[in-house]
C-alpha cells in the first residue's frame, strides 16, 4: 500500500443549481489520522467526499492531494469509497465484493479478493460465513453497511472515504469497525452523527 496521504481543501466553494452547498470551506486531513465531518443533514459532507472524488467540481477554491495539483484519476485510484446509499450492486455477496477488484485500478490488491479473505473480513465484523452465498439485496442495512466496510479493508488503499459508516450498526459492530479501519495506516476522512464513530476522530470538522 502507498503512502497515506495528505488531503487540503482551501476556500472551497459549491453550488447546485442555484442552492450554495459549500461556501469558503478550508481543512486539512494529515496522512493516517481520521477526520470527521461533522453537521447536520444538508450541511454538506457527502458533497464534500464527492468533490474530493472528482464527482463534482468546485465552483471556487483548490482541492490539493500532497500538496499537489488535484488529479481526480490519482484520487480515486489512492481511495476505497462507501457510499451512504449501499447501492454497491447485485448478485450473490461473494460477487459483490469480488467487483470492485475487476478495476485497472485495483489490481495492485486483487490478491486480496479470494473466499479466505472475504470470510475472514466478513467474520471480523461479526457476519457468519454463510453470508457469502446470499443475495446482497436481501440483507438488512447493517449488513450491507459491514460488507460495504469489509470491501474497503480489502482494497487496502491508502485513502478512505466512508459516509455514515456506522449509522446502521449496532455498538459491537461500530467497535469491530474501528478495530478494522481505523488502525493509522490509512487517511480517513468520514461524515457521522454517531457519537461513538466521532469520538475515535483524530480531528473533527463541523459544518454549519
């Protein structure tokens, strides 16, 4: 795994539309802490992860990787994303995790993605084995949350971005989840309410 990197954003601003999501925001997220965004609904930070992502672009401001120019490609290849939706595809979970590694820019970890792993990671956040044969879409949420977070452990990539990873999780799932991810080998950057998953931040950023 590559270095975990340095995140910046300086004066940032977004739109959509004609509603002002972001306005002048600033922070910075240092290599292998955990930063939180934190705020309540419709204050900004899935938007937030989204412009790092490249899925929108800011009207204003500078987004910075290292200190460096943003390329969007690099981003994404440095970065495992759970999305709040969990709308991570179809198929059996077995399949569902195996996907992401079909990705050129996921090779680098596809030795990651065999049954072994994907149980063991699975049994670490507290799922039987015999998860692996069922169809993703018939979990509950707080399933699909901890298959959603066992994908981005296997990735193992040096940048994590969870939106309310925890928000369906009872506490020794939230407890199991920080044990995996939250290790300072990675830059996490997450959005929460949850006060447990915010009292493990190495920094906490509050929107308005």
């Amino acid at each position: 795994m590559a270095e975990s990197p340095n995140i910046t954003f300086e004066n940032v601003t977004f739109s959509f539309e004609k509603e002002q999501i972001v306005t002048d925001f600033s922070f910075e997220a240092a290599p292998g802490q955990h930063t939180v965004l934190k705020g309540e609904s419709g204050s900004g930070k899935s938007t937030l992860l989204k412009l790092l992502l490249g899925f929108h672009k800011p009207r204003g401001g500078t987004i910075s990787i290292d200190h460096k120019n943003y390329d969007a490609q690099k981003v994404r290849k440095q970065t495992a994303w759970l999305p709040q939706d969990l709308n991570l595809g179809s198929g059996t979970v077995a399949e569902v995790m195996a996907k992401p590694f079909e990705f050129a820019a996921n090779q680098s970890t596809k030795n990651n993605n065999t049954q072994q792993n994907r149980i063991r990671t699975l049994s670490t956040l507290g799922l039987t084995p015999d998860i692996i044969d069922k169809k993703f879409r018939d979990l509950s949420t707080g399933q699909r949350q901890r298959v959603g977070l066992a994908i981005c452990h296997l990735l193992d990539k040096p940048l994590l971005l969870l939106d309310e990873p925890t928000s369906a999780l009872d506490k020794a799932s939230k407890q199991k989840a920080a044990e995996l991810l939250l290790n300072n080998e990675h830059t996490v950057i997450s959005t929460s309410h949850d006060p447990f998953w915010v009292a493990k931040a190495d920094n906490i950023i509050e929107l308005s």
